[in-house]
C-alpha cells in the first residue's frame, strides 16, 4: 500500500483536498449539464439533433456532453471561454498590442485574462441568443415561444457559461490538473460507457461477430497507443550553455540541455479547425434544404466519401503548419538563447539560430500533421468496416490523452514534491508542461 500512487495522492491532507475539490467541482458540472432551459420538449429536440451529427451542432454537442442536444442551463460550456482564448492567440500574431502584453509576465496575462473574461461574456450572449432562435424554429419544440423565451434562454445559457468558466478557473486555481481541459474532458468520455454498451447489443443482436470485436478492441488500443507516443514524440535539439563567472569569484560551470519541439506542436486545434471548415455544406443543407447545389456538395462531402477523406487530410495538414506557425516563433527562441548566452553547437547566434530552428520545426511538423490526419481519419475507417458506433472520434481521442497525460504529470510533481513514489515507476511523462486548453 506504501508504494500505491493512488494513495500517496490521497494520504497528505492537503493533495487530498485537491483531488476531492476537483471531484466535487466535476459533479457540480455534469449535474448542470442535465437540466434543461423551461418550455422546451427535449425529446423533439434530440430527435432534431438525430439529422445533425456531421454540422457544427454535433462538433459542439461532442465538447459540452450532449448538453447542446438536451438544450440545458450549461448548453455553451466551456466553448465561449476557449473561444475567447484563441482569438487573443491568433491576434497576437497581427496587433503588436496583444503580443506585448503576452511578453509582460504577471500583469499582462492578468489583464489579458481580465479581456479574455468580456469576450466570453460577448460571445456567450450571441451564442445564446442565435441557439435561442434555432429552437424555436423546430415545430413544437418550444410551448411558449416569443420575446419572453428568447430573453429567459439567453440570460440563463449566458450565466451558465459563465458559472462553467468561473468552475474551470477554481479548478486551475485549487485542485488537481488544467480546470478547463478536465471539463471538456468529462463532457467526453461522459459518452463512453453508452458507446459501449451500444457496441455490446449490437453484439449481442449478431450484427457483429466474436472476432471483429476482439479485433475492433485490438485496433482501440493500438490507435491509444500510438497517439499517446506522438504526443510525448518531440526531438531535441542540443543546446551548449558556457562556462560564465557570475560574481565575487564564483564559476557556474558550463552545462549541456535541449530544446524539445514536439512532432504535434499544435495539439487538436488543426482538426477542430479542419473540421469547422468540412462541415460547411452540411450545416448549409440543414438550414436550406430546398437548394438543389447544396445538397450535391454536402453529399460529396459525406464521412463516407473519398473527397471527403482527401480534403479533410489535407485541410489538416495546411492547418497543422498554419497553427504551429501562429503559436511558435523560431525568432523569440533564437533571442531567449541568446540573451541566456546559450547557443546550439555549430550554428551561430541569432539569425542562424532562428533560421535553423525553423528549418528543423517545418521537417517536424510534417510527420505531424500527417499522424493527425491518420489520427482523424482511422475511426471513420473503422466505423464502416466494423459497422459500429466508435466511441473515440480523433478529436475526442486527441483531448482525452492529452489532457490525461497532463493531469497525470502534475499529480506526479505533486507526490515528487512531497517525497511520495510517482505513478511513473520506469519513466516519467516528459515535455508536457501546463496546457491552458487540450
């Protein structure tokens, strides 16, 4: 029991009352998520929800639980706030502004943090409201529609992103693991054990056979598998750091490390925004079915077909080098180094620095961006050999293991720090620092 990293986490008072909030503060989420706005019929609503699995809606419904489809008083989740997040990421990149105070230390996230805060609040309230009109454009869903619902659904859905996001925060702030990635987290394998159990009955019905369900377990685990080693996957690049007299005679010795790139530097964000795009001509259909071009197009983009299958790898790979570009500057790297009087053996400080490390993160990437593609891709593959509901889509799969190996790595500096046997015995999970999202 002594050597149990279980109960090494739950033995120091105060670790235990990071695990218990953290716990607590998950049941408030999931119990929100279950309680549906007034004067809706939620069973016309998922049988709405049935037709639109490959549109924007079921990418959402997939991060918030299914609470999209129940229409509850946590519908938004945590999606407004990450949204917000990656605005300011992306224009980061275009106004100077933004940039400066991401430079600033403490003062400039807080205040980009306080920014982040409004804009979720702005956000939430038009997502609300757009949401608000959309059911009650399905016939009986609502009792009473009218000016009286739309107020009341978007005051309450509003709140409740913002309830979601101040649970995220105490989440970060006094328990265990990234608040919002846990949240999102939950929201997914909340779907598991259902996914499971429709797998078993359709085992059980003769739809599929003894041995393609132990092949479709098989193929689970090496998908899991592989994407937990490309996630840990980075290549080092050797740095040389000189011997340096730091004063009153003192010598601090010359010392060997690496910068680590990873192969996926940019995480899930290249699906989720490879999926926004492929889902266009769905979405348009369910909104306009009557357009005949419409219809044609989406039909092309089907899971199923092969256009849908190459532009959708492709649209992954463009925006695997697009979003590492947004978020990693090979120029701010070469400057940190060199400001440290760290350089890499046998290239030269500053320009060079830079040039090269771009160099050898553009290589990276590729390997990357196809593994994601592949990543996104294989359980579509797998849903129409084994004609089965696949539990894990690649975005979902992406979220769970990262966020996994994350929480994971901060319970394991947290025994460390109290002298407790980490969960790692052969090993410790490397490069992978604090994640604000997935």
């Amino acid at each position: 029991m002594a050597n149990n990293p279980v109960a090494n986490l739950l033995r120091a008072p105060e670790l235990k009352d990071k695990v218990l909030f953290t716990l607590f503060i998950l049941l408030i989420y999931r119990t929100g998520a279950h309680i549906t706005v007034p004067s809706l019929d939620v069973n016309i609503l998922r049988a709405q929800f049935a037709g639109l699995q490959n549109t924007f809606f079921g990418i959402y419904d997939m991060f918030v639980g299914g609470g999209l489809s129940r229409a509850t008083i946590l519908a938004l989740g945590i999606m407004p706030y990450i949204s917000a997040s990656i605005m300011f990421q992306l224009l980061a990149a275009v106004f100077p502004t933004i940039e400066k105070l991401q430079k600033e230390g403490e003062d400039g996230r807080k205040k980009l943090t306080q920014w982040t805060r409004y804009t979720t609040v702005v956000l939430s309230a038009a997502q609300a409201y757009g949401y608000s009109v959309f059911l009650q454009s399905i016939p009986g869903a609502v009792s009473t529609p009218g000016f009286l619902f739309t107020f009341t659904t978007v005051i309450t859905l509003t709140v409740g992103a913002i309830f979601v996001m101040w649970l995220g925060e105490q989440i970060s702030e006094r328990g265990v693991g990234n608040g919002m990635s846990l949240l999102i987290f939950f929201s997914i394998i909340e779907t598991f054990p259902s996914a499971v159990a429709r797998t078993w009955e359709s085992y059980t019905l003769g739809e599929i056979t003894t041995p393609a369900l132990v092949l479709l377990g098989v193929v689970v685990v090496l998908i899991t598998a592989a994407v937990v080693a490309m996630t840990m996957a980075a290549r080092k690049i050797p740095v040389q750091i000189p011997r340096k007299v730091v004063g009153r005679g003192r010598i601090r010795e010359g010392q060997k490390s690496f910068v680590p790139l990873r192969v996926n530097s940019a995480g899930v964000m290249p699906i989720i925004f490879a999926q926004s795009f492929i889902v266009v001509p769905g979405t348009a259909v369910a909104f306009f079915p009557n357009l005949g071009a419409l219809s044609t197009m989406a039909d092309l983009f089907q899971p199923t077909t092969l256009t849908y299958n190459i532009t959708y790898g492709l649209l992954i790979v463009f925006f695997t080098y697009f979003y590492t570009a947004i978020i990693f500057n090979p120029v701010d790297l070469a400057e940190n180094l060199k400001k440290q009087g760290a350089f890499i053996p046998g290239v030269k400080p500053g320009t060079r620095t830079a040039e090269y490390i771009d160099r050898v993160l553009t290589r990276v990437t590729l390997p990357g961006s196809i593994y994601l593609a592949l990543v996104a891709l294989v359980p579509f593959w797998i849903l129409g050999y084994f004609n089965v509901q696949f539990f894990f889509g690649g975005t979902s799969l992406l979220i769970v293991v990262g966020v996994g190996l994350d929480t994971v790595q901060q319970a394991q500096q947290l025994l460390l720090l109290r002298h407790y046997d980490g969960f790692m015995k052969k090993g410790r999970v490397k490069m992978r620092g604090r994640q604000r999202y997935m």
